[in-house]
C-alpha cells in the first residue's frame, strides 16, 4: 500500500479504516469522563500529536531500535532463566547426531539478521521499509548483545557475572535514555496540551 507507514500495518493490518476509527471512537467515549476529570487529551488529539512529533520525525527509527531491543532483550532473558530453571516447557535448541550436537545460540539468529539488514540497506538503499528494518535491528541486537560474553571469550560461559551487570545495566539503560529523549517533543506537546485543559477547565 503506497504511502502506509509501518505502525498502521503493525496495528491493524486487517481492519478496515472506517471500523479503525470507530473503535478509536467508542474507545474514546468509553474514557471520556476519566479524561475530562484529569484534564487528558482526547485520543484523537494523542494521535495527532504522536504522528507530529514521533512517527513523522526523523527520531521514529531510533525509537523503534531501542524499543525493540527491550523488548528482546528482556524476553530473551526471562525465556534463558526459564530453561535454566526448569520452569518453562522448552529446551535450547540443538542441531547433529547424538553425542556431536552444537547448540545454536541465540546470537547466531542476531548476526544473521544483522548481516542481512546490512546486505539489504547497503546493497538496494530502498525507499521503503525503513522502520520495519529498525524493528528487527533492534531485535539483533537484543540476541547479541545477551550473549557478548560468550563472543568476547569464545567459551559458553553466559552465566559468568564478570562484568555482565554492568553491561547489562549500560545496554537498558542507554535504551531508556534514547527513548526518552526521542520521545521528549512529544511528551512535552502532551504536558502543554494538558495545562491547556486545566486552564480551559
């Protein structure tokens, strides 16, 4: 579809756009009176400023890396303490005969789509699909970055605490602080628009 930018594919990729806005509608009518009590913009008014200041700025892509890699980050360390400890029903994932198998980690999957978003921005530097690249850059690098130690030392040693705290604590935190202030023109636009209503009110 020319023209549609990545969240409304993501979003609501089977929804008619009259059904959309008439879910965004009721949704809306349904918080009306929380939002007036606070003095919150109405939901169309958020969309608006959302589109003005985040998804039609150059910062979107850097939002969607860093989100992304949360994300990932976060999933993949809760599933990696899930087959240590027993607790979820899934193993890791392990390829050749018995008593010759490799397990493939994860940043393997990381470096591979890494290599492929390089190939394909480098080699074809196409027009479109520039935030649906950031999303799965930021995913990469979720599946790398849990594992640096294991590529620093070249030995599966994932669960060694040397230095991984702080790294760790570097890579989230980094992530939050690019969101943030990313994310800033619009939490300010938001703030302005809701003393607007306290004045108003």
């Amino acid at each position: 579809m020319p023209g549609a930018r990545a969240c409304d594919l993501m979003i609501a990729p089977t929804i008619a756009p009259k059904e959309h806005a008439s879910r965004i509608e009721s949704l809306q009518s349904d918080m009306m009176p929380l939002m007036k009590q606070f003095h919150i913009p109405s939901l169309h008014r958020t969309i608006e400023l959302w589109d003005r200041h985040i998804r039609d700025s150059p910062a979107y892509p850097r939002i969607l890396i860093a989100t992304a890699f949360l994300g990932t980050f976060g999933t993949v360390r809760t599933i990696t303490h899930g087959i240590r400890g027993g607790w979820l029903p899934v193993h890791n994932l392990q390829i050749g005969p018995p008593g010759k198998r490799i397990h493939i980690h994860h940043y393997f999957w990381g470096i591979a789509t890494t290599l492929l978003i390089c190939y394909i921005q480098l080699g074809f530097a196409p027009k479109r699909g520039r935030n649906e690249m950031s999303v799965f850059y930021g995913i990469a690098l979720g599946l790398i970055l849990d594992e640096y130690a294991l590529l620093l030392n070249l030995t599966d040693d994932y669960w060694e605490k040397q230095g991984r705290e702080s790294i760790d604590a570097v890579a989230v935190a980094g992530s939050i602080v690019t969101i943030s202030a990313s994310a800033s023109p619009f939490l300010r636009a938001l703030i302005a628009e809701t003393q607007r209503h306290e004045h108003e009110a």
